[in-house]
C-alpha cells in the first residue's frame, strides 16, 4: 500500500481495529482521513463505535457471583494432578 488513500473496503477492513486504537499510526491517520472524507464509512465507524461503547457498558455490569467464583476456583483445583 504505498498509495495513502484508502477505498471503502480496505477502510471498513481497519475499522474495529482503528476504534480499539490498534492500528499503527500510520494506517490509524489513514482511516481517520477516509472517514472524514467518506460519509458511507463515516456512518459505520458511529454504527461500530457505539455497538463497541454498549459492549463496554454491558460487560462492567456482569459480575462473577461470589458463589459461582468458589465453586470454579473449586472446579480447577480438583482438576489439577498434584
Ligand atoms: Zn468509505
């Protein structure tokens, strides 16, 4: 890729990696640039951002019951050989 522009398709391609800020700087700058060039895949990185953000929330709010910890922790220990 020494071109820097991205078409819609390589873009949406880097998209979630682009939101969990794993891309390298470079790409990071290249999508950055297509998204705000390109409404299409505008559109699909607010899609892609909030579907991420409601995962986030949803995953704060699940809890390992203290009950159900002990019996896994119980559950290991009675798996392992010595
Ligand atoms: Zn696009």
């Amino acid at each position: 890729m020494n071109d820097s522009r991205l078409d819609c398709a390589e873009a949406l391609a880097l998209l979630q990696d682009y939101l969990k800020d794993e891309l390298t700087p470079d790409n990071q700058r290249r999508v950055a640039g297509h998204l705000a060039a390109c409404g299409h895949c505008l559109e699909h990185e607010h899609f892609e951002r909030n579907f991420l953000a409601a995962i986030q929330r949803a995953a704060k709010g699940i809890r390992c019951p203290d009950e159900v910890a002990a019996r896994i922790r119980q559950a290991l220990r009675s798996d392992t050989p010595d």
